[in-house]
C-alpha cells in the first residue's frame, strides 16, 4: 500500500479543509445574515403566532410556541433565553420540559441546518418535514407516554441561570465570528483525525463494529464514520464532511438519504444534550427514547424507501444540486 509523503498529506489535508469549511461558510454566512435582518424587522414574532397553536398538541401551553420559534429560526441557545424569561412566570412540570426540549433538540437552526442537508442533494422540503413533522410526532408521543404513566409531573427546576446578555450587532456579530472560526478549528481537527485513522486502518475496524447497528437503519458502512462525527459533534460538521463525500462519489443517494435523515433526527448528543439537561429536562427523553424513536424511524424509512425505485428517489427527495452523485 503506497503512503503519502509528509508534504503530500499535509496539501492533501489543507485542501480538504478549505473545501470543507468553505462549503459550509458559503452556506451559514448568508443564511445568518437572513435570519437576523427578518429578526431586526420583527418577521419571526408572526411565526411564532402561527406555531404556538400545534404547542397544545404535545401538552404545552401555546407561550412555549415563541421558544420553539426561536429555536428553529437561530440555535439552542436563543431559546433558552427566551425559555428562561418564560419560566418566571409559566410553570412546567419535568414532563413537559422534557417534551419541548426533544422538540428543540430535532428542529434547531433550521436556516442553516436544512440548507446544508439542501446542499447535501436532499429536498428541501423534505428536510422541513423531516424536522418538523419528526418533532412534534416525537413531542406528542412523548407527551402521551410520560402522561399515561403520570411519569415525571413533578415541578420542574431550572439549574441554569444565564447571565446580562448582550443584545448589540457588535456582540451578536462577534459571536458569529467565533462560531465560524470554532468550526475551522473542528473541521481540521476531525479531517486530521479522520486522514491518521485510515493510515492505520481503525477506520475499518470501526466500520466493522458499527455496521450492524447502522445496518438495522439502512445506513451502508462507506457513510458508517462521518454519521457517528455527526451523532456526536452536530449536523453541520457531519454534514459538510457527507457533502464532500457526495461530491467524491464515495456515497449513494440512498446512503446519504438515510444518514442525513438520521443527523436530522439525532445530532450533537454531547453539547446540545448536556444544554437541555440544564433547563431540566429528563435524560429519559432527550437520550433514550429520542435515540430509540430515531432508530425505529429511520429503519421504517429505508425499508420503504428500498421498495421505490431509483427514479423515485431522484424525483421526490433529491435536488440536482450534486448531480454527480450515484443512484
């Protein structure tokens, strides 16, 4: 097996992290521009009229409709903030909290996270509903079971308390900023990882370990790594590395289909998860049954989806933004 010169990796991985971080910088500067100037105008306060209804739905009170809203259109933690705001004056039992944190932790960021699954090749529109329509399905199922067990009524405790936040362009500017720069650092350190693991073939022996569990969902073993950096570090860096992967021709639709929709559904379990446990949510839901959930979902999906056609596929859930990718 030939091996790479130091000069020869060293521009092979500067490479892919340019291409890597640019992909993903093209998509999240513009849309985070977007998403503040509607915020500056005040667009998101009629979206948030028209979600707070479906709140009633998963057994939440339809304030809780702005903390969703916020969640979707920015990040986790501008709907904590709201959420905080909201606790001094709505009280939730442990239940419900639980319930509206698996909702924000399926259908955050949508800006950006669905254009990243849009540049990815899949429908936007399938996206949306995937995240959406996943959350509240989730949200309701959930709110049923800890309901008809009379699971969890307890009043709930906030154990997070944020600070004075800064409301200015100049900070909020800045955040973006060290956002950005927090992804080129990840990027390169994963690709980095990623290129000395396949040196040494532990890429393998992990797709070997994990390929039956992945199996179980429709996920092939060439996309078995780059959905586990997703599960674990969030969709925005698992998916720029799947769009690069794509663009390579190294993944099928199928596989990027099915791996896509279970970063939709799973992602960031380390920080986003530890971010829900701070405003009270239970770890029965925002793990194990969201994980579980997730599993029998996706595996529901791709069986189905293995009974379409190829045509199908191209046709109802894929754009023709990665032309080249193989049926």
């Amino acid at each position: 097996m030939h091996r790479p010169t130091t000069k020869q990796f060293l521009r092979e991985l500067a490479r892919e992290i340019h291409q890597v971080t640019w992909t993903l910088y093209k998509i999240m500067i513009p849309t985070l521009l977007v998403v503040k100037l509607l915020e500056e105008l005040g667009i998101l306060a009629y979206l948030s009229w028209l979600l707070s209804p479906l709140m009633t739905l998963v057994g939440l009170p339809e304030s809780m409709g702005i903390v969703w809203t916020a969640t979707i259109m920015t990040n986790l933690y501008a709907g904590m903030l709201v959420f905080f705001d909201l606790a001094q004056s709505e009280t939730l039992n442990v239940a419900q909290v639980t319930v509206l944190c698996t909702i924000m932790l399926i259908s955050h960021g949508l800006p950006v996270e669905a254009r990243i699954a849009q540049r990815a090749g899949i429908r936007l529109g399938v996206t949306l509903l995937i995240r959406i329509g996943g959350a509240l399905f989730f949200g309701w199922l959930l709110h049923r079971i800890y309901s008809a067990g009379d699971f969890l009524q307890q009043a709930n405790k906030v154990v997070w308390e944020p600070g004075v936040a800064d409301t200015s362009l100049q900070a909020w500017a800045m955040t973006q900023v060290q956002s950005l720069l927090m992804i080129l650092v990840i990027i390169a350190a994963l690709l980095t990882a990623l290129k000395l693991l396949r040196l040494v073939g532990i890429d393998r022996l992990l797709e070997i370990l994990l390929a039956p569990f992945l199996r179980l969902m429709g996920i092939g073993r060439e996309a078995t790594t780059l959905t586990v950096v997703g599960m674990t570090l969030g969709l925005s860096i698992g998916g720029g590395l799947l769009i690069r992967e794509a663009e390579q021709g190294h993944l099928s639709r199928r596989d990027i289909f099915a791996s896509m929709t279970m970063l939709a559904l799973f992602h960031s379990l380390i920080e986003d998860t530890l971010l829900m446990l701070l405003l009270g949510a239970h770890v029965s839901g925002v793990i194990w049954l969201r994980l579980l959930f997730t599993m029998l979902t996706l595996a529901v999906i791709t069986r189905w989806l293995n009974r379409r056609s190829d045509s199908f596929v191209d046709r109802w859930l894929f754009n023709d933004k990665l032309g080249s990718i193989n049926s």
